[in-house]
C-alpha cells in the first residue's frame, strides 16, 4: 500500500526535486511549498519509490491535499 505525502499548510508548491518512479528515502527533501514568503520543505516520510505525483511546480494546495504516493 502507497504512503501518502500531503501538504502541512496551504500554500503554493514553487519546487519540485523528484520525478515520478525516482527512489527516495526517508527524509529526502522532495519539494518546496512557499506561504506568506516562507519556504516550508516537505520530506519524505519514508524510504520508497515514487509512484505518483499529484502536483506540479506552480499549484497552490490546501493544507492536507494530497501532494504524492510513495509505494
């Protein structure tokens, strides 16, 4: 079963560090959402593979939108 990866805050993602199928591991930065001009790194909750990404460089989220699966 795939772990989700969701976002901790509403904001806009303004980096993305990973590809789809890119093996991670735990703690791995693996994107960057920006909010009220503060860059929020998002890491990697576990060692995996990369299976979707749900977002892209640019999307606003909101908090707990579901940002990638890793399986």
């Amino acid at each position: 079963m795939a772990t989700e990866v969701l976002a901790p805050l509403p904001g806009k993602i303004i980096r993305i560090n990973i590809e789809p199928n890119a093996t991670v591991v735990e703690d791995l930065e693996i994107m960057v959402i920006e909010a009220m001009k503060m860059e929020t790194p998002i890491y990697a909750p576990c060692d995996g593979v990369i299976e979707k990404m749900l977002k892209k460089e640019g999307d606003e989220v909101e908090e707990d939108d579901l940002l990638a699966l890793i399986g």
